[in-house]
C-alpha cells in the first residue's frame, strides 16, 4: 500500500479451494517490533477452538522466505510452532548468491554447484543429507571458490528449517513452497485497494461459494482435481475403520497405509497430508468423501464450505444434497427399493415429471421450436438478400424483426461474410 506507506502480511492456510486467508495484518513498519505487536492484536482475537484447539498457541508450523524479521515476530509471538522455510526461496537465494559479481563463480561451476544443493534440499533421509553434504564439500568446483565454500556450511547448519526430510512429521500437507502466498499477494495487487478488506473478502467468498457448488473453472490446473485412478481395485484392502493398504503399482510385495480420516499416507506424497494417488484410488472405490479432493460430494462438506464463505446462515442442509438419491445409501439397498427411495426424494420426482411428459405436450413443443426457427431462418435469408443487393447501405428494412432484437452488429457480419 504504497500510497499510505503500509505493509501487508498475510495469514494463509490451504485447502482444496486453494489459499485461504485466517489473518490479514496491515502495519507501518517492517519492523520486528511492530510485526509483533501486530500478531500480539491478532491473538487476542483467537478463542480456544483457534487452530484446531491449539488457541492461541497458533498452528503448528508457518512457512515463510528468509527473512530475518518476519520469523523473529513469529518466533516470539508463537514460540511452540515449528518455522521452516520455503524450498523456492532457498533456492532461489542460493542461486543469486552464485551470479553475484563479487564471488566470481564461473558460468561453466554454477549449475553444477547448484545441482548439489537441489539434491541436498529433496534429500529423503537425513542420513542421505549428511552425504551430499560432504560430497558437495569434496566437490573440486566447490573447492575452488572458498566463498562459496563457506556460504554452503552456513546454509547447512540450516538444515533443519529447510530440508525435507525433516519434515515427514509435520502437517504441511504436501507444501514444501509457499507458492500460495506469492499467488495472494498477486491477487490483493490486482484488485483496487480502497476498500481493500472488502473486496478481498468478496473474492474469496466467491471462491468457496463455487467450489460449495462444485465449478472448478479456479481449480482446473489444481492438484486436488486429479485424474484417473490407474490402480486396480483389488490392489486395495479395507484394514479396518477408516485405515486401508494399498499395493505399490511398481512393487507387488509392497504396501502402503492409508488413513482416509485424517488425509494421510505412508508414501512420500501423502505423508505430510497431501493428496496422493493411493487416497484417491480408495475414494474412488469405495466411495468416500475427503477435503483432499475435488468435486466435494458429501452435502455437510458443501455447507461447511458455504457457511465459511459466508458466515453462519440458515441454509437447509437438503439444499446442498445432489439432484439424484445418494448412492451411498443406494449400494445396500435390493434394485426395486433404491428405485423406490430416489422417486420419493423431491427433486428426483421434479426431474422425473419433467422427463416423463405427455406424448401430445412434447409433440406440441417440438412444433413451436421449428416454428420459431424457421422463421428465424427465413429473417436471417430475407437479410442476406438484402445485404446482396445494396452492400454498402445499412437503413434496412427491418419492419418484420422484433424491436427488441439488435440486428445491426448482425446486418454488418453478414455484409463481411457475402461481399
């Protein structure tokens, strides 16, 4: 907010409809002083329930880029969350680091130096960390610039906040970026800024609003919408409750546990929470609903969402149901009853009266269709005719139209379309 030389920060978490905003902060200063005393006001606004019933002791963990400020406030203002950083910006950190002038790495050394540090980031084990460290260290195009020798050890006594394999423990749901913050700040710079709060808050009501009624057209490129499910059914085994295994599609002598409940799975995509394709293939077997995925089915899932867009309201849980009987409840129920269930439910009869209409009603509607196009056929050739005889004059005699039709625009695509 360059006009009133105010900082924004922006709370985020995600879901399937994306980032979501639980926090918008709007301070003076960049300051850690004023930052913290910015998150100190936005804990008094928290109750007991706040975070899953953490309070004000905030979520879990944050993610942030590196800055120093930022995570000194929120070290002090939420001291029992875990802070890690965002796998781009170490990245990208590093790899300007390595274009600077004055460590004077040549071009040749800069992508195998930074191959390195990749690999030492999306390392799985940190055993595995351990040795592309000393081998990064051994490497001779390290050796070799003594600046960047030392700014690799200071990066990795690091590690722990921003190395993935200290994170298999950590809910973050499959997020080793905080892309989701990038894309929020891009949205607040397009929109107007007065009122800021306003329109903010409209357009992500929009968004929960559509995905409550299942449009995706802001989720088409999402990870929650996924393809197909290619594992076989019998590859999946109900363990009990709402634990299953799932066989491995590479290896058939192993497993993995999946705990639909809480969205999570024992291999590497899922273990932190994110939606991974032994989730969905088990959603697609058997049914289930899950806010790891999209379309959401399950009418208490799309109210939830409703209410969150729009605050608490009256809205009838019937009216978030689907316009056929719940196949849930269909699958144990003999052909003639489930029959006998989806006709009783109200909108099912609606749609079945309309689709099992008189003979003589559908007779008499196909004929008032073709009676309307004809006629607009017959307009349409009377003004092709028209247009052929005098191109260049556009006071047509338009007496047979209808007032209310604009025939203009039409009258000169014609005119292009016959000279």
């Amino acid at each position: 907010m360059d006009r009133h030389n105010c900082r924004v920060f922006l709370l985020l978490t995600h879901c399937c409809a994306g980032e979501i905003p639980v926090g918008c902060l709007v301070t003076t200063s960049e300051s850690t002083e004023v930052i913290s005393a910015a998150l100190e006001l936005y804990k008094s606004l928290l109750d007991d329930k706040s975070f899953y019933g953490r309070g004000r002791e905030g979520p879990q963990v944050f993610m942030t880029d590196e800055s120093s400020v930022e995570r000194s406030a929120l070290a002090s203002a939420f001291p029992n969350s875990t802070l890690i950083l965002c796998a781009f910006h170490v990245l990208q950190a590093f790899w300007r680091f390595l274009f600077e002038a004055k460590n004077r790495v040549a071009r040749d050394h800069r992508k195998g130096i930074f191959g390195r540090v990749k690999l030492m980031l999306f390392a799985n084990e940190e055993a595995e960390l351990v040795r592309l460290y000393q081998e990064s260290l051994a490497d001779p195009d390290v050796q070799r610039y003594p600046s960047v020798k030392n700014h690799l050890c200071e990066v990795y006594d690091k590690r722990h906040d921003w190395a993935l394999c200290f994170r298999h423990q950590l809910p973050v749901r499959g997020n080793a970026t905080n892309n989701y913050c990038e894309a929020a700040m891009g949205i607040i710079k397009d929109i107007s800024w007065w009122p800021f709060s306003t329109r903010l808050e409209q357009y992500y009501e929009r968004r929960l609003t559509d995905l409550a009624n299942n449009r995706f057209d802001a989720v088409m490129q999402s990870r929650y919408l996924p393809k197909l499910s290619t594992i076989e059914a019998e590859h999946i085994n109900h363990v009990e409750g709402d634990t299953y295994e799932v066989v491995s599609q590479r290896d058939q002598n192993k497993s993995y546990s999946v705990d639909m409940a809480v969205g999570l799975c024992s291999c590497h995509v899922g273990s932190t929470g994110g939606p991974c394709k032994h989730q969905y293939a088990i959603l697609c077997k058997h049914k289930l609903t899950s806010w790891n995925f999209v379309p959401i089915n399950s009418p208490s899932m799309r109210q939830f969402l409703y209410q969150l867009a729009v605050g608490p309201n009256n809205m009838p849980a019937e009216w978030f149901r689907s316009l056929h009987v719940d196949r849930e409840a269909e699958r144990h129920l003999p052909l003639q009853q489930s029959q006998e269930v989806a006709s009783q439910h109200p909108i099912n009869a609606a749609v079945d009266a309309m689709e099992t209409c008189e003979p003589d009603e559908n007779r008499r509607t196909d004929e008032a269709i073709a009676g309307v196009l004809s006629t607009f056929a017959s307009h349409i050739q009377d003004l092709q005719d028209k247009v052929k005889t005098d191109p260049e004059h556009d006071d047509l005699d338009l007496g047979s139209w209808s007032d209310d039709l604009i025939v203009c625009p039409i009258a000169r695509i014609l005119r292009f379309s016959c000279v």
